[in-house]
C-alpha cells in the first residue's frame, strides 16, 4: 500500500482546478484563441477614427440602471453574476449614467464580456478599498485585492466608463476618528 502525503494530495487537487474545470482554459488552448482574436481584430481595416465594417453582433445584451423598472439589473456586479459561469458568447452589459457603489470581479470563465457606459464623466464605478485593510481572510488585502474593479477574464472590453477608488472618503473618516 503506498502513502501518499496529504499535502501533495490537496496542491494537486488545487493544480487540476485551476482553470475551473474548464477544458478550454488550457495555456495551448487560451493562446490559440488570443491569436485568432488579434487576427479577426486585425482583418477590421480600419484606423481608431473609423468605424469597423465586420463587428459581430453580441448574443446578449444586459442593462444596469439605477431604477430597476428602467434596467434589468441595478448593480453592474449582480449583472455580472447573472452570466454562466462558463461564458462563451460576447455579452454587452450596458450600464446607464451613475455612480455605482461596489466591487467587481470578472472570474477567468466569464470571456467575452463588453463594459458599455453613458460617458466616462457620467458612468462611474467607485470602491473604497486599500492595501491595508483586512479582508475576509483576517488579512489585509494588498494592491490587487484592493482593486475597484478586477478583470481575469480574456477579451474582455471596457468603454466609455471610469473605475475609481475612492480614498478621500477614508482618509477623511481616520482623520475624524484620530482627533476625537
């Protein structure tokens, strides 16, 4: 009978989910795609001032507004979780003018999603995390978990939007509680 360590066992359980069960999330697999996407981008002929002959239409489209009778989602992180897990279509998520309150995370298996916003002055995604501070784990979170907005996700598009993190708001709230 062989004994196999345990921790050997968990690293390569945590190595086979890696890429969340997903066959196409392979390195081999991955770079392939990435190079067709550059080559469809690429066969576009056009300049930045141009607009594009051949875009594809998306599969879906999802709006974010602030009055849910005006919007299928009020937040754009809860319009973000309604996608499959395994995302294979180009989805647009149209977010209407606003500044929305939260953190967002794009997960590696949601590939093809478009940001669209109503203006970069107008369309503002704000979060007031910092490097110091304790997450979830009783650690602090450090300059990538304290981000406003994190995309692991290929193809992914971002436009006419701004992703702010908001430290005034904390810096103002320590000085208050230093001097009191």
């Amino acid at each position: 009978m062989v004994v196999v360590p345990k921790l050997l066992i968990i690293i390569l359980l945590l190595d086979s989910t890696s890429s969340l069960g997903h066959p196409n999330l392979s390195n081999g697999i991955v770079a392939k795609a990435y190079l067709n996407w550059v080559k469809q981008m690429g066969s576009l002929k056009r300049s930045l001032f141009q607009n594009a002959t051949n875009e594809s239409t998306p599969c879906s489209t999802i709006k974010v507004h602030k009055n849910s009778r005006l919007g299928d989602f009020v937040s754009v992180r809860k319009a973000i979780n309604s996608l499959p897990v395994v995302n294979h279509c180009r989805v647009v998520i149209s977010i209407s003018a606003g500044t929305y309150r939260e953190k967002v995370e794009i997960p590696a298996t949601m590939a093809y999603i478009t940001l669209e916003g109503a203006g970069a002055d107008n369309t503002i995604i704000v979060w007031d995390d910092t490097a110091d501070r304790m997450g979830q784990s009783g650690h602090p979170l450090g300059t990538f978990g304290s981000a406003t907005f994190a995309v692991d996700a290929p193809y992914f598009i971002a436009m006419n939007i701004t992703f702010k993190v908001n430290h005034f708001q904390v810096f103002w709230l320590f000085r208050i509680c230093k001097n009191q």
